[in-house]
C-alpha cells in the first residue's frame, strides 16, 4: 500500500512541475518532452514483458 501512494504522489508531483514549467517554457520544448516520455514508456513495458 505504501507503494501504491508514493507512486501517486510522485505522480501529482511530476504534474505539479509540469504545469509550472508550462508557463515559462515554449511549445517546441514540450513536444520533445512528449517524445521522451513516449520512448520511457517503451522500454519499461518491453523490459516488463
């Protein structure tokens, strides 16, 4: 359970930076952020299976 809500919690934070970021940082720099992201949640579920 304590697992559970630490990941939660990480989750709201890395939301909490993001929308703070969003309002200094411009469009370009988001869509590579997405391509990161994207490329993360590849290897992690390649890794798992």
């Amino acid at each position: 359970m304590r697992k559970r809500n630490r990941t939660i919690g990480g989750i709201i934070a890395c939301c909490g930076v993001m929308v703070v970021l969003s309002l200094v940082l411009p469009t370009s720099f988001w869509w590579f952020v997405l391509g990161v992201f994207l490329i993360c949640i590849g290897i992690s579920v390649m890794r798992r299976c």
